[in-house]
C-alpha cells in the first residue's frame, strides 16, 4: 500500500471522462483501491475518486461517518466501479463541500437529495442500493470526478465560494 499524490484542478486528467473498468482488471483495481484507501485516509477525506490520483478510470473510494449519516449507522469504506446513480425525485438541497483536488476551499453546492446507486465491486458482484442526504451527496460528488466535473461546475452562484477556514457556516463540510 502507498500514499498516492492527490493532482489538483488545473490537471487535465480531472478534466477527462474516465474509462469504465473491466471485469478482467478487477485485480488490478484492488491494488489501486488499496493505495486509495491509504491516501484518503492519509488526507482524512470521505471519498476520493480514481482521476483524482491520476488515473482516468471509474472507481471511487468513500465511507460515511456515522455521524453524518441519517440513519445514524455510517457506512463502512466501500470500493464502487462503473457506478450509475439515478436520482429517485426531483428533491435537491444545497449544502457546503470540499474537494481534496481543491484544498482549503469549498463552496455550496445542489444535490439530488436521493439516488439510487447502481455499480461493480471488487469482487464481480454488483452493488445496488438508495441512499439519501450526506451519502447521497458524497457519491453525487465522487461520481462526478469520473466525468470530469469539479463541484465548482454544480455551483449556482460563486458567492458562496471560498477558503473554508474563512466561512464558519462550512466548518462541517466534508473533502471528497
Ligand atoms: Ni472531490
């Protein structure tokens, strides 16, 4: 396992669409989960996406703090490649985010208040479940990544937009 470097915007591959990922590289993406894990962890993220470490392919890395969760139960680390969401209504809310990409900065941002997530994991098993609010949020971001959209895109006006250690309202806002 190894600490990734983390590109930040202005890098063109967080501007590419990413491949999907095949069946056959599966091993392979473990080992590159593996170093992603490391680095989110190593940066106290809550999600990363692979363009993030310079690599132009669909897989994303998040875990859901309990105390962000509206069930109160969290979700543990979770691997998702070639994730499809759909949102289930028309229902969005905006809230503050942070990018690892952008360090120091965040701005508020609209989300689909609930999806549903379809997507391969590591094991060649396919992973489908709803989810709503700050899980909702954190996939709507990472999923993002991989076609090369930044949350700056998703802003509906740049006024909210600055460093987070200046704005007190964003203190809580995640880095993904
Ligand atoms: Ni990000």
């Amino acid at each position: 396992m190894a600490v990734l470097k983390i590109i930040r915007a202005g890098n063109p591959v967080l501007r590419q669409v990413a491949r999907p990922v095949s069946v056959d590289e599966l091993p392979d993406m473990a080992v590159l989960a593996d170093d992603m894990i490391e680095t989110l962890m190593d940066a106290r993220g809550v999600g990363l996406a692979a363009p993030q470490v310079g690599q132009a392919v669909r897989m994303l890395v998040y875990f859901v703090p309990a105390s962000r969760s509206e069930t109160g139960e969290g979700t543990p680390l979770t691997v998702l490649c070639n994730p499809s969401l759909t949102p289930l209504s028309n229902e969005t809310e905006e809230a503050f985010e942070g990018c690892l990409s952008l360090p120091g900065l965040t701005g508020k941002v609209p989300r689909f208040r609930r999806i549903g997530v379809k997507a391969l994991l590591l094991s060649g098993e396919t992973f489908e479940r709803e989810v709503s609010g700050f899980h909702a949020r954190v996939l709507q971001h990472e999923n993002d990544h991989l076609d090369g959209k930044l949350y700056v895109d998703r802003m509906r006006s740049l006024g909210s937009f600055g460093f987070s250690d200046e704005i007190q309202e964003a203190l809580n806002s995640a880095e993904t």
